[in-house]
C-alpha cells in the first residue's frame, strides 16, 4: 500500500505527471520533497490547497496521510 | 424517450456531456408548482477571439459534495422551494451550455438573488479547473480578481 499523491488542474503539466505514488505515512515535509521543487513552491502559496482522503485540510501543514490515502493538490480554482 | 426527471428540493450534477435546456428547465418548473417565480442563468463558452475549445476538470471527491453544500446553502438563505445546479466537465466548444443554474422562490427576488449567489460561488469556489485551447495550444485560466470580488458581495 501506499499514498497517491494527485495533481489537479495546471499543477498536472508543472509535475510532469497526474500522479505519484510514495511510501506512507506521508507529512508536509515529506510531501514537499516528493512532488519536487517547482510544485513544493506552489504548495507553499496560500490559495494553493490539499485534500488528504476526500477532505480539505484547514491546515495543510498539519497534513498526516497514511497507506491507501489519497492525497489531493488543489490549485486556485476557476470554473463557470 | 424517459422523461427527464428532477430530483427536489434540490438537484445538483456534473454532466460529461451536453445540457438540454429547455427540457431541463420545463421538469424544473413542473417540480416546482407552489413557487411564485423561477429564474434561471445560462453560462456558455464565450466565441472570444482564437479560443477554438475549453475544457473543465474536476475532482470526483469533493467537487459534487461542494456543489451540493453550495445549494443546500443557498436554499437556506433565500428560503427556495428548489434549486437546480448543474455544470458541465470535459471539452465544450464556443457556443456550448457550460452551467445551468435555476432557482424557484415564492417571491422573485430571493429568486434573483439565489441565483446570482450561486454562479458567483461557482465561479471562484467550485472545485473546477478550467483550461482553453487556443491557436498555440492549451492555456490554464487563472482566476480573475473580478471573481473574488463578486464572491465578497455574500460575506
């Protein structure tokens, strides 16, 4: 098992990739050093959000993924 | 062919594919009988210069529980009989129905007003990302400040 790290909307062409696949459990430090430095950057950003198992954190530094989750990088969003 | 059917009070979907309007907004209104008014909005793809097609993603976990929350807080607010709230996802081309929003009040301004209240909600706080295809390629659309701005008018 392990922890799937998804990029949405233009974070998809910055990774290079839709997804990741890492070793859980997974925290913010780890997450910054997984998904590279272009993207840790724009994780950094306030209107830059994560989910972790279909929820939004309020706290994405507080993230705590474990096997099997999901864990969502949601950038400002633009729809309608 | 099935007749379309309304879920009530409220009736929230993403669509893969086109949007039939007319049919919607006629299963809306019959669904909807004690109401006093119905106002509907329809979003389409602008024909904007070389914009050739737009495409709308998602994320399956949140963006249909957000859009149902945002009704469901809309319903509240301006005490509808019923609201329907539905977006399209995948490519449109210029001309395309993008989001159908319609609201039934017993008066017509909670009508208006609900409406209004939910494309400025969907515009800048749906989980939804959109990207146009242009002469050079694809192009993210960042938000517009304008959006922001209209979202702070419910505060």
């Amino acid at each position: 098992m392990t922890v799937t790290i998804l990029f949405l909307g233009p974070l998809r062409d910055l990774a290079g990739k839709q997804l990741l696949e890492v070793e859980g459990p997974l925290d913010w430090s780890g997450l910054l050093e997984a998904v590279g430095p272009d993207v840790a950057e724009q994780l950094g950003e306030q209107r830059v959000n994560v989910a972790c198992a279909g929820k939004v954190l309020s706290d994405k530094t507080r993230l705590n993924a474990e096997d099997g989750d999901e864990v969502a990088l949601l950038p400002p969003v633009s729809g309608g | 062919m099935a007749r379309l059917t309304i879920d009530t009070p409220l009736d929230v979907r993403l669509l893969d594919k086109g949007l039939s309007v007319g049919e919607a907004l006629a299963a809306f209104n019959a669904a909807n009988g004690e109401a006093g008014g119905v106002v509907s909005f329809l979003g389409k793809v602008r024909p904007d210069g070389d914009v050739r097609a737009l495409e709308l993603s998602h994320y399956e976990p949140l963006t249909l529980p957000g859009m149902r929350e945002l009704a469901e807080a809309a319903r509240d607010r301006f005490a509808l009989d019923g609201a329907l709230v539905w977006h399209r996802i995948g490519v449109m081309t210029p001309g395309e129905a993008i989001v159908l929003v319609a609201t039934a009040a017993r008066h017509r301004r909670d009508a208006f007003a609900a409406a209004d209240y939910l494309m400025d909600h969907l515009k800048s706080a749906a989980w939804l990302w959109k990207r146009e295809r242009r002469a050079d390629g694809w192009h993210w659309i960042e938000p517009r400040r304008h959006d922001h701005e209209d979202i702070a008018r419910w505060e």
